[in-house]
C-alpha cells in the first residue's frame, strides 16, 4: 500500500515515508501548541471565529463545484 501510495505521488518509498512523517510530526507539534492571551484578546478570537466571513464569488463557485466523489 505504501509503494502504491508512493508511486502514484512520483516518488520513492523513502521519499514518502519521509514526507508523511515530517507531516505528522508538524501536526503534532501543532496541536500541542499552547497560546496564552488575556480574556479580552481571548474574547476578540472567539468573536472572529463565531463570525462566518461574507460569501464571495470564489466561495459561491467552490460551493457550486462538482465534487470528486459525485
């Protein structure tokens, strides 16, 4: 499964074992982040992400796109 995952990329078993490990170790390390910020900035960053961002038309095409899988 892992030389078939790797040949259909064009690249070699080690070349993408390499790859999804240094992936993964980066989201690991990612999700591990801690951030500490004060309750008003922490108020703020709840607000933006409560906030849906307003349609644009490269929104309403991706939306209208087929997707792969259909």
């Amino acid at each position: 499964m892992i030389d078939q995952a790797a040949s259909r990329l064009g690249r070699s078993r080690s070349e993408f074992m390499l790859e999804v490990a240094c992936r993964e170790a980066e989201d690991v390390l990612l999700d591990r982040a801690f951030f500490a910020v004060d309750a008003g900035t922490f108020t703020q960053f709840q607000a933006l992400l409560d906030e849906p961002l307003p349609p644009t038309d490269k929104l309403r095409r991706l939306i209208k796109k087929k997707t792969p899988w259909d």
